[in-house]
C-alpha cells in the first residue's frame, strides 16, 4: 500500500509540475496571427493532415503489439 502510495504522490507532484511549466512556457508564445496563415514561431513546420490515416494504422499496430507483449508477459 506504501508503495502504491508513494507511486500516486510521484505521479501527482510530476503533472502539477508539467501543469505548471505549460503554463509557463503558453504565456511566453506570440499571440496567433489573426489572418490564420499560421506563421511565426508558434506555427508548425509542416502539416500532419495529410498523414492522419497512417499514424492512426501505426497506433493500432502499437497497441495490439503492446496488448499481446503484455498478455505474453502474464501467463
């Protein structure tokens, strides 16, 4: 129980640190450009639409070869 305990602390003291240099980090950008063209330093290099279908085959693949590992792992 000390352990689970210990583990949830960790795990709580990590996000509200991340919580924290998010925010830190989101006041510091550029206001966005209100023509929408996206550009400055806040815009991206390059799009990901176009490429959505195959991350999404790549997430599934990644989570069946985790799921299986882990099921492996148990019995």
């Amino acid at each position: 129980m000390k352990k689970n305990l210990k583990h949830i602390t960790a795990s709580f003291i990590l996000f509200v640190f991340s919580a924290l240099l998010n925010l830190v980090n989101a006041q510091q950008l550029p206001p966005p450009d209100p023509t929408g063209r996206g550009v400055g330093p806040g815009a991206p290099a390059t799009p990901i639409d176009m490429y959505q279908i195959a991350l999404f085959a790549v997430a599934v693949i990644l989570i069946g070869f985790f799921y299986k590992k882990l099921k492996l792992n148990k019995a």
